[in-house]
C-alpha cells in the first residue's frame, strides 16, 4: 500500500481507513461529486465521539496540497517518495447532498414530486453514474460509482440533511417522502452566512481582515458598510462549496447595493488615478525632446543671446590683425 502524510481530525485517527477502490469496508475512500464542480472527488466516512460519549456518522473531505518541486518525507527511517500533503476536513454532508438530489429534480425552476428517499437515490446513482462514466472516458477516478454514493446516502448524517434541504411529508409513520426545496437550501445556506459572518469568526481569519481593511471597510464611520463586507465574505467561503446557480441565488437573497456602490466608487477613483498618470506620460516626451535639441545643438544660453546681437556697423574681428597701411 502507497503511504501518504495526511493532516486529519484527531478524533478520526481510529477509524480504520482503507484506499483500495474495490474494498468493501464500512470506512473507506468514496468517491463523490464536489458540490460546486460536481467533479468526483474523494471523502472519507468517519465516526466522531459526541460529546455524550456516543458516536454519529460525520464526513471528510480530502484535498492534496501537492508541492511545486519535487519532494519527499523523512518519517523515521522511512522515506516516502511522494512529497504531497493530504488534508483531511470535515464537511457539511448537505454540501455533497444537493448534487445528489439535484441529478434527479429539474433545474428549471419545477418543484417535482415527492418521492420516498430510497426512490430518489436509486434514480440519482444511475444518473451520476452514466453521466460520470461518459465524461470521464480512460480516466476511471473520475467515474462515480453506484457504491460509494449508496453507501454515503446511508449514513445517518445524509438522512439528517436530508431534511434541511428538502420538503418534508409524513405520509404515514413509516412513509415519509422528500423533495428538493431551492427555498430551504437557500434557507440553510443563509444560516452558515449569519454564522460566518459575526466579528468574533471573521477576525479569526486573517486573509479576510486584510481584504476588509484593503477595501476601506474597517474606517471610523463605515460600520454598516463593514457588516455588509463580512455577509460578502461569509458568502464567498461558503461558495466554495455550492454550485454557481446556487451561489448566485444566495448572492442575490442578499441587498448588497451599498455595497457596490462602495466599491464602484473605489474603481472610478482608481480609473482616475490611471487616466492622470497616462496623460502625464504623454507629457512628458515633449518637455525630454526639447532638451535633446538644445543639448544637440552645442551651445549654451549665453551664446544663443549673442547670435541675437545686431552687429550692424560693428568692425569685423580681422580687421584688428591686418597690416597697417603705410
């Protein structure tokens, strides 16, 4: 077996982790479709303990940060050839829900129909899986397989988010049929924004601070402007994980009109700054030809004021050395 360095949830170091594609294990590698990509990507199963000292079922997403040259790890007295670093992160399930769902409800508005939960994954497996399988041609990774997205559907933590992005029916008490709610996915998204975006989180980061400052948000006077700042911000973390039709409609849930007119006011002050210093380049080759000519021309100030002389009557230089006459 390949050995990877990986950074993960301290809570996770136990779980038996297995990467071979055709293991059959409770806590293996899945292969899913990224929220906003909807390219397969891989997540990893896990069973955190509760506070309670109870176990619930929880997901990780796994990213490779590779490095630019190529580079290797000393772990005792073992090298591992393979220099990338995988960081192990847990996600929202709901995030990798909606693409699920969203392979078999329309796009276009429809709300579709109720449908128990079993119904709605066996459709969006075959789906997934033919579309997965026709775009990904001789690269089988980018196949999304019917186990893996049964397997994710199955955990407990999937049927919960279930219920928060969908409506929800109780047909009798062991019938209870769902059906995608763009409303309450917009809903939820909003609750993670309001979240995000409070002072004690956003100060935390402080890539988002400098960007708050560079934008002039964080001046005396501009309080309800930084509110809006940190809301934008909140809304750019969590499109990270949502698809861009989605993205949009969150944007949109939002008034963010003083807020651009924020920043059209800094773009028209900056296209300002730019038009200034352009015209003063053009300016300035006519001031550096001048100079050329006089420095070309050899002579100095006091020598092109006597070529303005009148020397009418005066007596030529010669004359001052001729004999003279007898």
């Amino acid at each position: 077996m390949t050995t990877h360095v990986a950074i993960l949830p301290s809570d996770a170091l136990d779980v038996p982790i297995d990467v071979s594609s055709d293991s059959k294990a409770a806590n293996r590698f899945l292969r899913l479709p990224h929220p906003r990509t909807g390219i397969a990507s891989l997540f990893l199963p896990y069973q955190p303990q509760g506070t309670s000292g109870s176990r619930r079922d929880a997901i990780l997403e796994v990213q490779a940060v590779s490095p630019t040259n190529a580079r290797s790890w000393f772990i005792g007295q073992e090298v591992v050839a393979d220099g990338k670093l995988l960081v192990m992160t847990p996600i929202d399930p709901a995030f990798l829900l909606i693409p699920i769902l969203q392979a078999v409800y329309p796009e276009n508005g429809e709300l579709g129909k109720f449908r128990p939960a079993d119904e709605i994954f066996e459709d969006a497996v075959a789906n997934l899986e033919e579309s997965s399988t026709s775009a990904a041609d001789k690269d089988a990774s980018l196949i999304i397989s019917k186990e893996d997205v049964l397997q994710f559907t199955s955990m407990e933590c999937c049927t919960t988010a279930l219920k928060k992005v969908c409506d929800v029916k109780e047909i009798t008490e062991d019938i209870t049929v769902y059906r995608l709610s763009s409303e309450k996915i917009i809903e939820y998204l909003r609750l993670k924004v309001e979240r995000l975006s409070v002072p004690e989180t956003v100060e935390v980061s402080r890539t988002m601070v400098r960007n708050l400052a560079k934008d002039g948000l964080m001046e005396d006077g501009k309080e309800q402007l930084l509110k809006l700042g940190r809301v934008r911000a909140a809304c750019d973390l969590v499109a990270q994980y949502i698809s861009p039709s989605i993205r949009a409609s969150l944007t949109a849930s939002y008034d963010f009109t003083d807020l651009d007119a924020h920043f059209k006011s800094i773009e028209d002050a900056n296209a300002a700054v730019a038009v200034e210093k352009v015209t003063k380049t053009k300016r300035a080759p006519a001031a550096v030809d001048k100079a050329d000519k006089k420095r070309k021309s050899g002579t100095s100030q006091g020598v092109e004021k006597l070529k303005k002389v009148n020397t009418g009557g005066m007596a030529k230089l010669s004359t001052f050395f001729s004999k003279k006459a007898s």
